[in-house]
C-alpha cells in the first residue's frame, strides 16, 4: 500500500507531499478532514506503528483544551477516531514502511527510503 494520509490546508503537508514527490510516486492520497480516517485505517497504521501514541498529536491546539489527558492506547486510538486534528501528520505508509509527522529526521528518512 502506498498511502498519505495529510490535511489539504496544511502548508507543512503540502511542501511535504512536493518535496517527496509522492503524487508522481503513485501514492493515493486521504485528506482526513473531508475523508476521516476509519477504524480499519487506524488499526493499519497501528500495526505498522507499534502504538496509537506514535500517531497521536500532542500539539494539536484541541490536545491543549482536553481537560483530562490520554494514557492508555484505547484513549488515544478513541481521540484520535473521532478528531482528526489529533492525527500526528502526514503519515506517509510505504508497504510495510511508516513514517509519521513532519519533523526534519521523519522526512530524511521518508526521501531515503522513497528513492
């Protein structure tokens, strides 16, 4: 499977997607905001993760308004199901290759891993 899952009005994901190209790599491509992740989805990319706390985004301003915060992974994988702004992203899945968020290393590796 070769699939972003991203947020069209996000500058970081869209120099993200140019600069790895991955419309022309044939990457299908899921803006989660008018096609949120399904359970099915989240539970690939939790195989492929290790945790639903890998996927999680802490700096989500809707993270900071929680009045009480997630600690166990059936608490983040619920948040995360139903806002998708608590989707740590891009998350980029290549086969059996995940990478998740937009931090500098993630996208070096992503480029690397990807040519």
């Amino acid at each position: 499977m070769k699939k972003v899952y991203y947020l069209s009005t996000c500058d970081t994901c869209s120099k993200i997607l140019k600069q790895l190209k991955l419309k022309e790599k044939g990457f299908q491509l899921q803006d989660i905001k008018t096609e949120p992740i399904t359970k099915v989805q989240l539970e690939e990319m939790h195989e492929l993760a290790g945790t639903y706390e890998a996927l999680f985004s802490r700096v989500a301003l809707k993270y900071k308004a929680l009045a009480v915060k997630p600690t166990k992974e059936t608490e983040y994988k619920k948040l995360i199901l139903e806002e998708y702004t608590f989707l740590r992203r891009p998350v980029i899945v290549s086969g059996k290759n995940i990478f998740i968020g937009n931090k500098k290393g993630t996208i070096v590796e992503a480029e690397k891993a990807l040519s």
